[in-house]
C-alpha cells in the first residue's frame, strides 16, 4: 500500500506588509480632501483669476480689454519708478527682518531656557501686543517718532539736539514701527523652533572648557538656527506684504507694493498692472520661500554631521 501524506491545513497569508502602508495614506487622503477643496476656493481660485488679469490690457476710465497682452509687465519692469518700489519694498523687508530677529532672539532664549513658575506670564506679555490692532499701534508710533513726539521732546529737553530728529515720514520710522508690530511674531516662532535646545549640550561643552562664547557660536546658535530662519522668514513676508504702517508712518513718502497695489486696483482702476504688481509680489514671497529652504536644508545637514 502506498503512503498516504496528509496536507497541513492552509493557512491564509496575512496581508503583505507592504500594502498596509498604501491603505493607510488612501484614508489619510480623505481626510485631507476637505482642506484642499477650501484652499481651493478661497486661495487657488483668486490666484488664478489675478493672475489672468494681469494678461488683460487697461484701456482707461476703467475699462479693461480681455486679451492676452504683456504690457503690464512691460510697464512693471521698464518703468524706473515700478522697480524702486519693488527695490524699497525688497529692502524694507530684509531690514525689518534682521533687526526683529536680532530683537527677538535673547527674549526667546530667555522663554525657552526659564523655569520660572511665572513662564507662561513673562510669554503672555511677550505677545500682549499681538492683542492691539496694527492700525492703533501705528497710530500711537506716529505720535512717538513726530517732530513734537516723546523721543524728540526728551531728546530736547536733555539738550542733545537743537531741532528734531526726523524719524517718521521716512524710511527710518517704517522700519523702527514694524520691528515693534512684529516682534511678537518672532518671539512666537523662534519660541516654537527652539525644541532641539538641550541644557545638558552646554553643561557638558562647560565641563570640557568651553567660555560662553564658545559655547554659543558651537552649540546654542547651530541648535537655534531652524528656529532663527522661521522667524526671519515671517517677519519678511508681513513686512513686505504691509500697507497700514508704510501708508501711515510713511507720510507718503515711502512707497511699496502693496500700497501701489490699492491704489491702481481702487483710485486708478488699473486692475490689469495691479494684478501684474501682485504677481511680482508673489514672486519675490517664492524667492524668499526657496530661499529659506535651501538654509534650512543646510542648517539640517550640518546639524545631523554633528
């Protein structure tokens, strides 16, 4: 008689590993669906038709031809006073970032390195005038910085100046008024950027001989730079993207793209070189963006050669 083998029953084969991966990012990209749909329609969409416009022609009065025609941004890049606008708008916003950074910086050390009981108080003050509109602190940097303001009055009255100090209507108090408005920003994103932090590193650069100095060009500034970066990039994209503060601190003397913006798209009705303006700002908000990835990509591979 010939053996008889019995088969092992079968036992059915779990699911590949490599296709529950699959099934999870299908579920997380319902879930993401409703984000995009709302972006869709309340970013997408308007960027879109600006970005048409900007190809349409201004016939005057208000008229508009729909063509397609690159004479807005013939006008935009040809016209000298176009260009120094950009220029201004460009400079303000490194200005405004760097001096806020450097501003913000040992505040945001400072919260992220306290054990005080009362932390969660020194940062609430720290972002307390996030709480006031722009426009009222403008308003109130107007009447500090004025020829008749609180700066030039002590400054007179100490008898270090014979005539006052312009320091609004100009360039100068645009950039002092938006260092202050956006300070609390900085403070906030360098605060959250701060997590790779470690008291311990320090302690221990210390024990090996390491001055302070040392220790914080080695060891606390490449930890902080992440945090540094996301920062700076914030304070640049309000600051160029301002109207309220360069409209009024500016007395009219300092122009930028989003106060030339209102007032072809409002007083002149130029929507076509209003649309053109706006995608240069959009372009210079792309640079600024590529710009800080490449520093961040940087920043991250050094920090990871540590």
């Amino acid at each position: 008689m010939s053996a008889i083998t019995e088969q092992p029953p079968s036992i059915p084969l779990a699911t590949p590993p490599a296709e529950r991966p699959k099934r999870r990012i299908s579920g997380a990209l319902w879930l993401i669906v409703p984000g995009l749909v709302i972006l869709a329609f309340s970013y997408l969409a308007p960027m879109i038709w600006v970005a048409r416009m900007a190809f349409n022609r201004f016939i005057g009065g208000g008229g508009i031809e729909i063509t397609f025609s690159f004479d807005s941004f013939a006008e935009v890049f040809t016209d000298p006073y176009y260009l120094r606008v950009a220029g201004t708008t460009l400079a303000l916003g490194c200005w405004v970032a760097v001096l806020t950074v450097l501003v913000a910086y040992p505040l945001a050390l400072f919260l992220a390195r306290t054990t005080s009981k009362y932390k969660g108080l020194l940062t609430m003050f720290a972002i307390a005038p996030m709480l006031v509109s722009s426009v009222a602190r403008t308003y109130g940097w107007m009447v500090v910085l004025g020829n008749q303001g609180l700066i030039n009055t002590v400054l007179s009255g100490l008898g270090l100046t014979d005539r006052p100090v312009q320091l609004s209507n100009n360039f100068t108090g645009v950039v002092i008024a938006l260092v202050q408005i956006f300070l609390p920003y900085a403070v906030l994103a360098m605060s959250s950027g701060f997590g790779r932090l470690d008291n311990n590193l320090e302690q221990a650069a210390a024990s090996l001989g390491a001055n302070r100095i040392t220790r914080f060009f080695r060891i606390t500034l490449p930890l902080t730079l992440p945090g540094v970066l996301t920062a700076a990039l914030l304070v640049f994209v309000l600051t160029i993207s301002a109207y309220v503060t360069p409209r009024l601190i500016g007395g009219g003397r300092v122009f930028v793209l989003a106060a030339e913006i209102y007032d072809q798209a409002t007083n002149q009705l130029n929507w076509p070189l209003a649309a053109a303006l706006s995608m240069v700002l959009i372009i210079i908000f792309g640079a600024a963006i590529s710009i800080y990835q490449v520093l961040q990509k940087r920043v991250e591979k050094r920090m990871s050669g540590l």
